[in-house]
C-alpha cells in the first residue's frame, strides 16, 4: 500500500490536516533536540518530513538517519533532502522496524511521525517492533512519538471521527487515486488507541514514564518516554 501513494503523499497529508502535521512534527522535533542527541532516527520516516526538520534544526555534528521499508518513499525523501540542501546532514536508508541495522544503544533519541500507529494497530508484530525500537535506544535516551489520537471531549471525538470516515478518505483517494490506502486511514485512526491505552503500550514493552501533549483538542498527541 505504501508503494502506491508517494507521488502525492506528501500533498494529501496537507490537504487532509490543513498543513497542521508539518507544524506537529517539527514541534516533536524541536522537543528531541532540547536532549542534545548525537544520534537520532526518525523510524518509518516515509518521505522524510521528520528527518528533514530534525535536519534544519540540528547542528551538523549531529547524526541523523531515516528508516524506511518503502524504497519509493525513501526516493522522495532524498529527493527533497537535495532539494533543501540537506543531503549532507541525514542519511536515508531502507529498513525493516522488526530488524534494525544497529548496534544495541545505537540512538540517543528515536523519533516517529504518524508511523507507530501502522506498527501497533492490530499488528501482529507489535511487540517485536517495539521491543527493537527499545534495543537501539541507549539507556537514558529518548523516543518521540507524534500519532492520531481520541479526543476525549465527545462532540469533538464524534466529529473527527465522521470527518475520518466520511470524507478524508474521499479526499485522500481523489487526490492519490488510491482509495484502500485512505480508507485504511481513516479506519485505523478512529479505532487507534486513547492517550491511556498509549502509555499502556509503551509501559508494557518496557518504556519509561510517558509524557502526553494534546494536539488541536486532542485529534493528535505527542508522546514522549524513555529507556
């Protein structure tokens, strides 16, 4: 599925959020580098949004790398690296979440942007990838996590929820011609966990106290634990 929407991918993600998730990832970003990081991954980094604001913002002795399983993402994604002059400050590379590349402790912060839902919704791999995302984090170091989310004032939960359903993933298919990915989308958000059945999760897996910010009454969060 992610194969097939690259060409506009980055177009829907803008039109569907009225250019909001650009402003949330580098606001997720912008919290990752307060740690001081000498090396981070943004993990199912897609065309490289996150990785690329990690890369405008951080000073050039710090290592940055993107993983992805999708080589057609990966090639946008170094595209607007080069586009941007950015090329030198961060490394693509295609991945498998379930298996990283790297030592144990590798990253002093890890970072994802509307990822960990494909990794932990209904997955059968869940574990595993959570589990190696903890492997490669350093003792100390921290994961940052920007994802959908379940307002918890109802009104609002409702309409998101109808706005999801019923015409996001529309839209999304009119403009990428790819209707299963969006309805994928749309399906997967409303049914994603709350803030609590989050931090439930990354406890479980091992992860450390988790921190919530609410986005845009609380249709996205950031989340942020450590090993």
């Amino acid at each position: 599925m992610f194969n097939t929407v690259p060409k506009r991918y980055d177009l829907v993600n803008r039109v569907l959020t009225l250019g909001f998730d650009g402003r949330w990832r580098r606001r997720t970003a912008k919290l990752c580098l307060v740690t001081r990081p000498a090396r981070v991954m943004d993990i199912c980094c897609g065309t490289g949004d996150m990785a690329l604001h990690l890369a405008q913002l951080a000073t050039s002795d710090v290592e940055i790398t993107g993983v992805d399983f999708s080589e057609p993402m990966l090639e946008v994604a170094k595209y607007k690296a080069a586009a941007r002059g950015l090329e030198h400050k961060v490394t693509f590379s295609t991945g498998d979440a379930a298996s990283l590349a790297f030592a144990d402790g590798y990253f002093d912060a890890v970072a994802v942007s509307f990822g960990f839902r494909n990794l932990t919704y209904h997955n059968p791999m869940r574990d595993k990838y959570l589990s190696e995302i903890l492997r490669v984090i350093r003792p100390g170091g921290k994961f940052f996590i920007v994802e959908t989310c379940q307002p918890h004032i109802t009104p609002i939960r409702m309409l998101y929820h109808f706005y999801l359903k019923r015409l996001s993933s529309k839209l999304g298919a009119l403009i990428s011609g790819q209707m299963g990915a969006y309805r994928y989308l749309g399906h997967s958000a409303t049914e994603y966990y709350n803030a609590q059945g989050v931090r439930r999760l990354l406890t479980d897996a091992g992860f450390g106290h988790v921190d919530f910010k609410p986005l845009l009454w609380g249709i996205a969060a950031i989340y942020t634990t450590r090993k």
